[in-house]
C-alpha cells in the first residue's frame, strides 16, 4: 500500500514553494519521493525550503520567477522542462490585496489575477503539454474556501479562486482522457502570512476558529496528506476535483 503513495522518480514544480503552504507541499512531496523544483518570486526565496528538503535526504533546486508577469512564467516553464519530464506541478503561488470593493485599485486587481489565475494556466497549459505526450501527470491546483464564498473586501482574491476552482473542472475535463488527473486542494483557514490580519483581529479570529469543527486553524503541514494523495498513484481516478482540507469549515 506504501507504494501506492510513492513519488519516486517523479518530478514536481511547486510554485509559491519559500514558506507557507507551498513550503510545506514541497517538503511532503520530496518526503514521499519526489524530486522538487521549489520556486519563488527571488532567485533567494526557496533556500530554506531546499535546504530543508535536502537536509533530510530528499532532492530539490530552486528556480524564480514574478508570476504576475506573464513573460517571466513563460521562461519558468522552459527553465523547468529543460531539467527533464515533469510529472506533477503544483500551483500554489499566490498574491492578495484587502481593500472595499468600491475602493479596490484597478491595478492590483490584474496583479491577483496574473497571479492566482494567469500564471496557474499557463504553467498548466506548457507543462501539460508535455505530460498529453507522455500520457502521464498530476496537476493540483491551490483553491481556497472563496472558492464558494464571497469573503469580505478581497474580492480580486475570491473571483481568482473561483477562476481556479473552474479552470481545474476545465481542464480535467479535455485531459482525463490523457491519464492526466487535474484537482485541487481548498484549504481553510490556515497560518500563513496571508492570513496575518485576520489571525491578528482578535473578533474576526475568535468568530472563524468558532465555526471549524476542528476548534483549530491549519497548520501547513496539514495539506502533505492530501497533496501527496493527489500527486500519487492512489488518486489515478480522481480528476476535476475540489479538495477541502477546512477542519470541517464546510459542514458547519
């Protein structure tokens, strides 16, 4: 049954891959085997994440790239392929802005969506290529739960994850047929650096950690189950899917 959870001889791309969630997705991902490419948005931002995967006996580099610039993303994906197949890539860089919805600039609602939605296509659409080729790959994308709610004065943030949620249900659909499983994971409310405000109001955190069943919020360790599952053999059937790793947020 272990195998059936082994990354060996995969190679996997983690975008947002310097702290946080895509830390420690990286960091399960070597653990089960893989061979990591950890990027960020510094040619400096993912050393302690390699340095942690090599420090215990797994494999990783690490490339940059500012995925709110589409030229950039581009080369990132070419910088990628020519260190050889890419067999699972997780997108889970991401960017958000807090302001009112009648307030909100202009020009950082295109960066949240260059970001969260722009890069993750693209990255899907030139490694996925490569794995319709090979008929072989795992794509996971990085949801949220605004991906069924509205949220409160992020609006960029919470139309990007409904776009996520979407291009992942799209793309299952034309790959499947390719042996390529398309899903993502929707985390709730974790401890990161996103959610520094709202883990600082004290009102707003007591009300959220209320509500999960859990009677906790995440920590990034507790998406390595579920991105493991999801870049593995044990999920070969699994496509267009929304994983929600909440603590039970949704079922309250």
């Amino acid at each position: 049954m272990t195998s059936l959870f082994s990354l060996a001889g995969q190679t996997a791309l983690v975008t947002g891959a310097s702290r946080g969630l895509g830390q420690a997705i990286a960091v399960a991902l070597a653990a089960a085997g893989a061979n990591v490419i950890c990027t960020s948005s510094t040619q400096e931002g993912s050393r302690d994440t390699v340095a942690k995967i090599t420090a215990a006996g797994g494999n990783a580099s690490g490339l940059a790239a500012d995925l709110s610039n589409e030229a950039a993303v581009e080369q990132l994906a070419q910088q990628a392929l020519a260190l050889g197949p890419i067999g699972i890539l997780v997108n889970c860089g991401g960017t958000i802005f807090r302001a009112p919805a009648h307030e909100f600039p202009m020009q950082e609602w295109h960066k949240v969506m260059a970001v969260n939605v722009d890069a993750a296509f693209l990255l899907s659409q030139r490694l996925g290529t490569e794995m319709i080729k090979r008929q072989q790959g795992k794509i996971i994308n990085i949801a949220s739960m605004l991906s069924y709610s509205g949220g409160i004065t992020v609006p960029a943030y919470t139309a990007s994850k409904h776009a996520i949620a979407g291009v992942t249900k799209a793309l299952a659909n034309e790959w499947a047929q390719h042996n390529i499983q398309v899903n993502a994971i929707a985390p709730g409310y974790f401890k990161t650096d996103n959610t520094a405000a709202l883990q600082a109001d004290t009102a707003r955190n007591a009300a959220i950690t209320a509500r999960i069943p859990a009677a906790r919020w995440g920590e990034p360790e507790d998406l390595a189950g579920a991105a493991v599952f999801l870049a593995s053999g044990a999920s070969n059937y699994v496509n267009g899917h929304i994983l929600a790793v909440d603590g039970g947020w949704l079922a309250r």
